[in-house]
C-alpha cells in the first residue's frame, strides 16, 4: 500500500479523515502552508517542525527555473534539500505559467521565465518528470488555468485540455514512478464557475483515476457566493474514499464552509502575505497590527489563542517592528498567522468528531464578519 484514505468521523458531508503514504500518516481536514520556492517565506524548517503542518507546499515552476530539478534531484530530492522530513506536494506550476501568457496548443504551454526570460515549455509528461526529480510525495497533474470567469468557449477548451492532459500524465507517472512506489498523483478539476462544465470535468478527471482529486481554477476572483456554487457542482461528484482539495484557498469563512462540503486538503499564500503586511489573522478577524490604537495595547496578537507562537510579544511590540521596519516583525506575524490556520483545521476536525461542526462554522462566520 502506497497512498490511503481512510475516513475516521462524518458530520453531514464534512468528514474527518486520514492520510496514510509511505512516509507517515496525517490527518484532515488540514491547512497545508505554501514553499513556493523551498521555503515558507520568512520561515525556517526549525519554525515549520515547531508549527507541525501535516503538508508543505513547494512550487514546480519556481524550482524548475531555479535551481533546476536536477540540482534538487542530487541534493536528496526536495527533503534532503530543505532538511524537512514532513510531507511535500508540489503544485504543477500551471497557474504560474498561465499567468505568463504563454503559447498553449493541445500539447502544451510554452513561455518565457520570469527569472531570465528564457524559454521554456510545459508539457504533462514533462511536468511529471520535473515532480518526479523534486522527490514530492503529492504530485499534481498539469491542468490549464484560465480566469473564473473567462468566456464560455474558454472555459470549454480548459476543460477538454485538462482532461487530455490528465491523461497523458496519468500515464506517464505510472510508466516512470510505478504503481508501488512511493509518489502519489491527484488531478485537478476545472470549468470556471459553470455547474455543467465543472460536474463534466469531475467526471472526466475521475475516469483518469488518480490517487486524489483537487478543485482548481477557483478563489481567483470571482465573488464567494459564485465559489461556493462551483464547489457545492464539484465536490459531491468526487469519490468519497479518496482526498479532495481545494487549491489556494485561505480565507477561515471559505475553509469552514467548504469543509462542510466535504473538502479535506487547503493551501494558500494568504497567511504568509498577510503576515508581511502586517496583518494578522485572529478571532477579532483580520487586525492591521500597525494601527495606531496598538501603540500601547499590552495583549497578545490573539488573547483567545495563547498557543500562538507569537503570544509572548505585546501588540504594541510587534507595530513598534513593523513601523521601524525589522525583519522579524514579518517572521513573528507568520509563526502566528500559520499556527492560526492550522488550529482552525484542528479545531474543524475536532467539530467534525463530536458532531459540532454547524456551532463551529457559526462561531467563525461570526468572528469574521
């Protein structure tokens, strides 16, 4: 057995579960923090040991340009290079390379590096490659990732090239990782905000058969409402004894809401950018720590979370680091801010155990209204 799945409680279609891979086990659902490029920003592997995330994000474009798969590759793969010893998915790159404006035709998508203008070219087989070279144990299918709400014919032909490309990687990791290795693959589903296309695309990427099934192409800027539509088409479609995840989503009211629909994996840059911005995520909602009514408040960034690594630093000390520009004051603000999520998705599951998870979602709606 390489890749499980295991669901451990139910409440309504929220579900809590279990995550077994050759290299451990993890439970959800769970908020994973994104290493775009081997790093959480600000962050080392010391502080992501201390946080304990059951996954780390890393980024296949990024780490392709720079320092190249190969180098990873003899450096132990993505763990030997970083020193982290915990969980890895890899992201296809897509998103990045579509946001590139890149040449794509039903092969593939080729662009321009936005390190040193070279060009490049995205191909599924070649994306499996570059994962498979990184050492992640989550890799993800190569997809095609227009806007939300891209015209119709748009969203027709992602569909279609995401499906064709799912299978070409499908096979291609199977050929080179082998069903008994220790690599996992999920594909992605799209179809913007359309019901129709995203319950085809579900359909189509299930008939694939990956390890896991992961909704793309959404919380790029349509409206929370059209979100949770598209999701509410996407995710009943989706088998229940596999993984499902919701690619690059951070916000506490949409995590809640779309574990209730019965999503298990999230990522997003949100706590991390907020962090660098200073704001900080807490059960007030988000609170601007350099606000001038923080000069002298002794509190602790969050009183109702004393878990925080944070919590030993006075409001007024952090808005004294952030106002005179002291790099720890980013770093202090993002211990707090990825601890936050992940206890939100502690606390989800513990909901979900008890059968408390609709008081749950009411106390956060509640708190960040």
């Amino acid at each position: 057995m390489t890749f499980r799945f295991d669901v451990l409680a139910r409440d309504g279609q929220a579900r809590k579960g279990r995550i077994t891979t050759p290299r451990g086990s993890f439970t959800t659902p769970c908020f994973m923090p994104v290493g775009t490029r081997g790093a959480v920003r600000t962050l080392d592997t010391a502080d992501l040991e201390a946080l304990q995330p059951s996954v780390v994000l890393a980024n296949t474009y990024h780490l392709m340009m720079r320092p190249g798969p190969e180098v990873v590759q003899q450096m132990g793969g993505i763990h030997g290079f970083t020193g982290w010893s915990g969980h890895v998915l890899t992201d296809s790159g897509g998103f990045q390379v579509f946001s590139l404006d890149p040449k794509v035709d039903d092969h593939g998508a080729t662009f321009q590096s936005t390190y040193d203008g070279s060009t490049h070219r995205f191909t599924a087989e070649r994306v499996v490659d570059v994962q498979l070279q990184l050492g992640s144990d989550i890799q993800m299918a190569l997809d095609v990732c227009p806007p939300s709400q891209a015209p119709e014919e748009v969203q027709r032909q992602a569909v279609d090239r995401t499906a064709d490309w799912a299978v070409r990687a499908r096979r291609r990791f199977l050929e080179m990782n082998g069903p008994d290795a220790g690599a996992s693959q999920f594909g992605i589903v799209q179809g913007g905000i359309d019901p129709g296309l995203r319950a085809e695309s579900a359909a189509r990427t299930i008939e694939v058969g990956f390890d896991g099934y992961a909704v793309g192409g959404l919380s790029v800027g349509e409206s929370a409402e059209q979100m949770m539509a598209a999701l509410e088409a996407t995710a009943p479609q989706l088998p229940t004894d596999q993984p499902r995840y919701f690619m690059g989503l951070g916000d506490p009211v949409g995590l809640v809401e779309s574990v209730a629909l019965g999503v298990d994996m999230f990522d997003c840059v949100l706590p991390t950018r907020l962090a660098r911005h200073g704001t900080a995520l807490t059960w007030e909602g988000r609170l601007n720590i350099r606000n001038s009514s923080f000069a002298t408040d002794d509190r602790p960034v969050d009183p109702e979370f004393p878990a925080s690594p944070s919590d030993r630093y006075s409001r007024a000390y952090l808005r004294h680091l952030f106002n005179v520009d002291e790099p720890s004051a980013a770093r202090l603000l993002t211990l707090h801010n990825v601890a936050w999520l992940l206890a939100l998705m502690d606390s989800a599951q513990e909901a979900i155990a008890s059968g408390t998870l609709e008081q749950f979602r009411r106390k956060v709606a509640q708190a960040w209204a």
